[in-house]
C-alpha cells in the first residue's frame, strides 16, 4: 500500500535541499527540492524555512526555484504559504515552481498568485530565465496550447525519464549508506540517517551520490577521528583548469570546466565526462554537452560493454574510434545508438590516478567519420586528463574526507579534535558556524 493513501500512516517529514545551478546567463538558480507532505500542522514551518532559503538566494544574487514534484497536497496550506512568501518578496524576483503536482499548479492557477510561475520542468524553466536574461525577443502575449509552458515537450519527457533512470541507479546506494550509519551509529531510523547525510552534503558542497557512495566504500571509523593523523592538503597545482579563478572546491564548478576544455582542445561539437563511483564500481555521467537525447539515455542506462569508455576505463589508455560505422571495437547496441545520433567518430581519454587507476573518462564527438585529432590536440587532451586526475585525487582526500569527517563527529556528537584542517578558516572542514544565514554553498543538480 501507498503510505500515502493509508489515513493511520504518519505524514512523511517535509524537508527541502538546496542547491545551486549554473547556466543561466546573468545568473544562477538556487534549486530548492521539496520532499514529504505539507499539510495545516506543518505550513507554517515550512513557510519560515522558505522565506529563510529565499532571503538566502537573494543575498547571494540567485534565482530561487521550487521543485515541488515530490510533495505531496496540501491544499489550502500550499496557497497561504506561497502567498504569505510571494507577499514578502514584492520587488523581487518571481518565485518559480516546477514539476508541482496537478492539484498544486490549478489551485495556483486559481488563486492567481503574484510572483510564482509555474513551469512543467526545470530544463524549461532555466530556458525562459535564460531567455528573458538575454532580453531575446519574447514569446507574444498569446499562447497556444502547444506553446503553454505547463505542457511538457517530447524532448522534456526524455529527459524526466532519465533523471528518473539516473535517481533510480543512486537510491540503492542512498539506501546502503543509511543502513550503514544506522549499525555504525545505532541511529533509531532511516530518517535521521538521511537527515545526517543531507545536512554534511549540503555544508560542504558535496553532492549527496558522491557523499553516500563515499561512506559505503570507505574503511569504517575507529575512535573519535574518522582519519587519523590527516593534514590539510594545498591546493593543487593546475595547468589549465586553474583558469578563470575556478574554485578547486567547487565540485560542478570544475567538472563543467574539464569538459569545457575537452571540447576546446580537441575542437569537438559534443562530449561528456564520467567519473568512477567505488559503492557501484561503475562510470557515472557528471556532465554532457551538444549529446543526443537517445545517446544521453543510452549512457544513465548503465550499458557500458562495448563502448569506448569502458574500454578507456579498462586498458588505462586513449581509446579512439574514428568510423563508427566500421569499428570493431563498438558493440552493435552501441553503435546504432552512436549512427542514429549522428556520431561518426569519438575519442575517450581515461583520467588515471597517480596509482594508475581509471578515475573518470573524457569522451569527445564528432559528427564526420575518420576523424582524428592531431598531435597537438591529443596532447592537450592528455594534458587536461592528468590535471582532472590531480584536481579530483585532492577533492576526494580533502573537500570529501572533511565531509565525511563532519558526518562523523555530528552522528557521534563529539566535539571537533583540535588542530582539524590545518586551521585555515576558508576550508570548508573548518566552519563551525550554523548554515542558517549562510549564503547558499554551490553544489550539483541531480
């Protein structure tokens, strides 16, 4: 039965995780995702954690966007509070919502609402902020039905459906991550294990797949300290991705910059990146630009045998296939997918730890058969592979050990050992303030 559906069933906690995303031109967003039932009871709760994420978008000069596809009604509750929190915000920008139920969006659309859009996605949302950003001409002030922005697209269903095939892959590792800390810890439930994992997520910019994938792969703690004998560690030197006053910490930040510079040095029109996740031992998709939908799906599917990344990924070596139409090194599935999307050529560059493991995959495309970059081209591409191996060892054995550390001593309640981080203050392992008046911290969308 759905717990839901069942009158005597608790109403499921409300909680909302904030995070940021980039693209659009003037700005960025400040996703907030919404999980669990508002109801009268929790309304105005809820409405004071709101107004506190928005007053935190607008001091840090985001777009606030509610991601209302997993709460559930609430009826007149969701009104009041989007009404009392739309009155607060006059002279602001408007509160967008995407993906809200069908009973939210008619009462919304009822009650006429001041400052809230509707949109069906979030894809279709940062588009229109895009647009209006650009000052691109705008759509008249007439609409019809295939242009109602409450309508999904084809194209927008696709990509719903692979964000759901991506959460599908993640939650049993979710999963795996608060048994463990429920036995480790003897936490009374699931809940709160979550609850611990979302908090030390959003603190230090570690995105919650990486966070859980974390904990389930590394050695359990023994004492107070989970790593011992750590020391803070200097940000690396890097030869291209230090460009443009990047922030090593900044997890979306970087990756966006490797395949920005991927597509660069090897004058590619696409690609994608994909790092190694230890809990599930398989390549994840972290970023992907000019890809084709149905190649997109092919990749969150998890069917890697015949592909060059894996291969890249097992021989620890460039792998290039410069006639997909001919290649035998492609498994038929693979190249179909490739020849329908219009791939005639591709290139994966394996990203290799000092110890020689395969930590990631760097992929390019392009659309002519017999392609093949030149030497300098292949140079620089390897170039970049081994700066995102040195960036991404120091994120794991810095950002992620001090988040990892933090979920520990917060789990445990012991009190911080003296000396942890090195005692620089700007190191995230370092704050000890609350996030409560805190600008949002930039982390991932998944």
């Amino acid at each position: 039965m759905n717990p839901s559906s069942d009158p005597s069933a608790a109403p499921a906690p409300l909680v909302i995780e904030s995070s940021v995303v980039d693209g659009l031109p003037a700005e960025a967003a400040l996703l907030l995702r919404m999980s669990g039932t508002l109801d009268a009871a929790g309304a105005q709760a809820w409405s004071v954690e709101l107004r506190g994420h928005l007053e935190q978008a607008d001091r840090a000069g985001l777009r606030p966007v509610l991601d209302m596809a997993h709460v559930q009604l609430g009826g007149a509750a969701v009104l009041h509070t989007l009404s009392e929190a739309t009155r607060a915000r006059t002279g602001r920008p408007d509160l967008v919502i995407v993906r809200a139920r069908p009973g939210v969006r008619e009462a919304v659309h009822l009650a006429r609402l001041d400052g809230v859009r509707l949109y069906a996605t979030l894809d279709e949302a940062l588009r229109e902020l895009a647009r209006a950003a650009s000052r691109v001409e705008e759509l008249p002030a007439w609409r019809s039905q295939m242009a109602d922005p409450l309508r999904p697209s084809y194209e927008d269903l696709r990509k719903e459906v692979r964000a759901l095939r991506a959460r599908v892959r993640t939650a049993p590792v979710i999963g795996m991550a608060q048994g463990v800390l429920m036995v480790r810890y003897g936490l009374p439930d699931s809940g709160t294990a979550f609850r611990a994992l979302r908090e030390a997520s959003q603190r230090f910019n570690v995105p919650l797949r990486v966070l859980v994938s974390a904990v389930v792969a590394a050695r359990p703690p023994d004492g107070e300290v989970w790593f011992p004998g750590r020391r803070s560690l200097p940000v690396p030197q890097l030869r291209i991705l230090a460009r443009d006053g990047r922030d090593p910490r900044y997890r979306r930040q970087m990756i966006d910059a490797v395949l920005h510079e991927a597509l660069a040095a090897g004058r590619a029109p696409a690609g994608y990146v994909r790092f190694a996740d230890p809990a599930v031992n398989a390549l994840m998709l972290e970023t992907h630009h000019g890809c084709a939908e149905p190649f997109l799906d092919h990749l969150v599917r998890g069917r890697d045998e015949g592909t060059p990344d894996a291969l890249a990924r097992l021989r620890g070596r460039r792998v290039s296939v410069p006639d997909v139409a001919a290649d035998a090194l492609l498994s038929e599935e693979a190249r179909r997918v490739l020849l329908s999307t219009g791939t005639g050529a591709l290139q994966s560059i394996p990203v290799l730890s000092s110890a020689g493991s395969c930590t990631g995959v760097i992929t390019l495309h392009w659309p002519d058969a017999g392609h093949r970059p030149t030497a300098a081209e292949a140079e620089a591409l390897e170039l970049l592979a081994s700066d995102t191996a040195v960036w991404l060892s120091w994120y794991h054995r810095s950002v992620l050990l001090d988040a990892l550390e933090h979920l520990h001593r917060t789990v445990t309640g012991s009190a911080a050992p003296a000396g942890d981080g090195g005692g620089d203050p700007c190191r995230p392992g370092n704050r000890r303030r609350s996030d409560k008046g805190a600008p949002p911290r930039r982390t991932a969308a998944s």
